[in-house]
C-alpha cells in the first residue's frame, strides 16, 4: 500500500503537482509508519499468543504425565497390597488344616484308632497334600496378580513418556505456524 501511495506521489509530482505530490508522499510515508508499527503489534501479539499456546501444551502434557506417573505408584502399592492378601489367604489355609488335622486326631483318638497308621494316618496325608495343592495354587495366583500390577505400572511410566514427549512436539507446532506467518508477512 505504502508502494502504491509513493508511486501516485511520483506521477503528481511529475504531472507538475508538487504539493499534491508531496501531500501523497507524506500520506504514503505515515500510512507506511502505521502499517509497519501495526506489523510490528500483530508480530508482538501473535508471538506472545504463540508463547502461551506453547506453555499452555507443555503444561497439560506435564500434569497428564504427572497423572500417569500417580496412577504407576497406586499400581505398584496394589501389587503390594495383593502380595499380603495372598499371604493372609494362605496363613487362613494352613490354619484351617491344622484345625481339620486337630478335629480328627481327636475323633480318632476317641474312637481308639492308632493316629500313626492306617486310616488316620491317610486322611492326615491327604488332608496336607489337599491343602499344599491349594496354598500352592493361591501362590501362583498372587503371584500373577502381582505381575499384572508392575506391568500396568510400567506401561503407565512408559505413557507419562509419550505424554510429555508429545507435549514438546506440539508445542513445535504453533511456533512453526508463527515462523511461517512472519516470513510470509517479511
């Protein structure tokens, strides 16, 4: 705009209009001051609105991955958390054995039966074998869970990662837009 102001002033002043040429070269001169400090505002604003669009994303991309991160630890405190059920599951198991074992050592001592052969002696056995089998299987369960827990833990750490990671490219984004804009703008 400011060239077109400047070129109308030349031809005036060439046709013999001297003030009307120079009236048109002020006017080309402060249309082309404000258009240049009105660049100059717009230039300002959009790197500060880049600026904030740019702590905006690095900010929600830190409190997702700090979320992630709690959501790793509650896992984790899960995990431990079934380690002691399990334990707890399995102490029950043994106690009820040995008061299964109790209650027939003393329905067979009434009864006369040697506890050391024999019938007695048989139902003890499979009573403890039972009971191994079912602590045994407990174990293994608890001991699944558990892994379940640390690989949920581990992939929530791994997604605070790619959270904060994408965080940094996305703030990528707007600063490349202003760039261009800029550039194009000259």
């Amino acid at each position: 705009m400011e060239l077109a102001i400047a070129a109308i002033g030349k031809v005036a002043a060439g046709l013999g209009m001297s003030s009307a040429g120079a009236a048109a070269g002020a006017a080309g001169t402060a249309v082309g001051g404000a258009t240049a400090a009105g660049s100059g505002a717009l230039t300002a604003l959009q790197g500060f609105s880049t600026a904030l669009q740019v702590l905006g994303g690095l900010s929600a991309g830190a409190a997702s991955a700090r979320a992630s991160e709690q959501q790793a630890v509650q896992a984790e405190l899960e995990g431990g958390q079934e380690q002691l059920a399990g334990v707890q599951r399995q102490n029950k198991m043994r106690r009820e054995l040995a008061r299964v074992l109790g209650q027939n050592e003393v329905a067979y001592s009434a009864a006369g039966i040697d506890l050391t052969q024999g019938v007695a002696a048989d139902g003890a056995a499979r009573a403890k074998q039972q009971a191994a089998q079912e602590i045994s299987i407990d174990q293994q369960d608890t001991d699944f869970r558990r892994s379940l827990y640390r690989m949920r833990a581990q992939g929530l750490r791994q997604r605070a990662k790619s959270e904060r990671g994408g965080a940094l490219l996305g703030a990528l984004v707007p600063v490349a837009q202003f760039g261009i804009s800029v550039a194009e703008r000259g």
